[in-house]
C-alpha cells in the first residue's frame, strides 16, 4: 500500500500522539520532525528513527516528503500551513486552525489554489460517544433539536502557563479557555445540532493573575433550525471534570459525558462506551487523534476530501471568536461570523440595512 510521508513539525505536549499514530498506520509513514529546539527535535529523531530539524523551511524543500502535520502553538499553524501548501506539501494542522479569521480564510484559499488538502485536527468528533449521538441525530431518532447544554470544567494552574511564553496570550495562543480547551466540545455541538444564527457571550480573567485571556466564559447560543444552546466553560475547576455535551430533541436526550453517551428515546436507553483507546497521551486529549489522522491520509490516497477539511474546521474557531467578540462589544453576533460586522447582523428591516 502508498504511503503518504509526513514531517511533523512541532514536539511539543501533544506531538507524541501524533508521532505514535503516524508510525502506527499503514497509511503514513513519518518522515521528519521538526522543532526549534534542538534539544526536542533530536529527541524525536532518536526515538523514532527519523532527521530531526530545527526549521520547518527545510522540510518542505525535500522531495520525500508529501505532507506536513502542525502541533506547534497556535500562533504560528497559518504561517507554516500556508507555506507547505504552496510548497505542494498536503497539511493536516491542530486545532485551531489559526486564531484569526483573514488567517483562515487565507489557509483555505492557499489550499484551492494550490490543489492541495488541508484538515484541521478536532478528534473527540471520532470518539464511539460522540459517532453514536451523530448517528441517532442524523437518523431522526431524536426529532427536531430543541436545545443544547454544554459544561467544560478543567484545572489548569498557573505553572501550566508559566511553562511556555505563548499559553495565555491573546497574541499567540489567541485566548483561553475557550479556544484551547472548550473549542473541542463547542465544535460537537455546532456538528450535531447545526449552524448558528447568533450569539451573545461573557468571559472573565478570574483567578490566573498572570495571563490577560480567559479562565471562565459562558455562551447563549441560537442555531437556524430554532435549537437553543449554552456553553460554560471554566479552568478553574478544582479537577478535569468529564465533558458534559446534552442534546434535548422533541423525541429523546442524548447526554455525551466523558467518553460515555447515553441516550434516551422514549422508554429506552443506550449507553454507549469507548470500545478502544487509541490514544498515547493525556486523557483529556480524547482517544481519537489516531482515527481521525488515519482518516485524513486515506482520504488523501483516495482522492477524496477529509471529513473535517479547512472550512469544516474554521467553523468552531469562527464560534469561539465571535464569542470574545460579543464579550467585548457586550453585543449579539450573527453568522456567518464577520470580524467588526453591525451586531445586528444586518437583517432585512434592521436598523442599519439597506
């Protein structure tokens, strides 16, 4: 079977877990590891067998490798995703795909003009909970969606930002809470429920003294097919407490807690456990990262688009966003989400339209 080769750039906290799964399938082989530390990227290179780098530039330049997988800090995953797409190399990048909206934008028009495939890693969407909740919504069993409920309520101490000079940052890591830990759970309930009409948040800096982003926020959240939602998010919790994902619909509740789903149609309930845990790092990362890589590179040697490609990806960063948006501007935002757009949303009849 091809492979496709894959330099990965970036050995930092979550590397390990992309470097286990691409020496894992069958699909990709790891070609290079990058980092700007030597001593990381020698570690790596040693470990797996591999060239290390200290400049990702070199990478891209050498013709054994087809693709390049992102876990550096967020501030730089544009930069590096849009010059191996023009380089002719595939990407595949944590999330989030950047942490702007022009940033974004440009990675996907990179990716049309340059014919190459660009994915966005949001792997707790390939979790056996959260595949079974997507497919009783898409088979009706639930009915029409009324509402949604979300609680993401982790510890993250002050060494946990005082390790890196980018976590806390509005400039590098491009918020807190919401867009390092609770954009996994908040890009679920955007998947199963459906596209957002608007919404209007509040965030707090309250108990980090040293970081200028937020530690706690919380979401009011209407979907165009009527659904009503909130998010509170929160990483001053005294534990990882268990993701808590419900899903109210006319017919049945599907509750994701953790890696458990339970749902209930009627008088009967199904619990719904993860059946394997492919993961090689921290628990609350999830046990997917390998499924979803694996998914990404056969649709590469397929021919076919990756289930979550730049545009499917862009769409939790987009919420996550609007979010501090609205927190800011103390205004309701409306999709599809502009940058600086009339809090109105320029509705037929508002104030402000034509």
């Amino acid at each position: 079977m091809k492979k496709v080769r894959v330099a990965l750039i970036g050995c930092g906290r979550v590397a390990r877990v992309h470097a286990d799964a691409l020496t894992a399938l069958e699909e990709t082989e790891l070609a290079a590891v990058v980092d700007i530390k030597p001593d990381r990227a020698q570690a790596f290179s040693d470990h797996y067998g591999v060239k290390g780098y200290t400049d990702y530039r070199e990478v891209l330049e050498l013709d054994d490798v087809d693709a390049v997988q992102i876990a550096t800090p967020h501030y730089n995953h544009a930069e590096i995703a849009i010059a191996a797409l023009k380089a002719g190399k595939d990407v595949l990048t944590e999330k989030p795909m950047a942490i702007t909206v022009e940033d974004m934008e440009a990675m996907i028009r990179t990716a049309d003009e340059c014919g190459r495939t660009l994915g966005v890693i949001f792997q707790n969407r390939y979790n056996d909970a959260s595949q079974a909740v997507k497919k009783v919504v898409e088979e009706g069993k639930l009915g029409a969606i009324l509402g949604t409920r979300a609680f993401i309520t982790w510890r993250r101490t002050d060494e946990y930002y005082s390790e890196s000079d980018w976590k806390g940052t509005w400039d590098k890591e491009g918020g807190g809470v919401l867009i390092d830990q609770a954009i996994h759970t908040i890009d679920l309930m955007q998947w199963l429920v459906g596209e957002v009409d608007y919404l209007e948040a509040r965030y707090d800096t309250r108990a980090h003294e040293k970081i200028d982003v937020d530690d706690v926020a919380e979401a009011h959240i209407v979907f165009k097919n009527g659904a009503i939602g909130c998010v509170y998010a929160n990483c001053n919790y005294s534990y990882d407490a268990p993701i808590f994902l419900e899903l109210h619909g006319e017919k049945g509740i599907a509750h994701i807690i953790g890696d458990k789903a339970i749902i209930t149609v009627g008088n009967k309930t199904m619990t719904v456990e993860q059946q394997a845990d492919e993961s090689s790092g921290l628990r609350y990362w999830g046990f997917s990262h390998k499924r979803q890589i694996r998914d990404h590179y056969r649709a590469i040697l397929e021919g076919r688009k990756p289930t979550i490609d730049g545009r499917e990806g862009k769409t939790a960063v987009d919420m996550v966003l609007a979010m501090y948006e609205s927190s800011r501007r103390q205004a309701p935002i409306y999709f599809p989400y502009v940058p600086g757009a009339p809090s109105c949303g320029r509705r037929k009849g508002c104030c402000c339209s034509d």
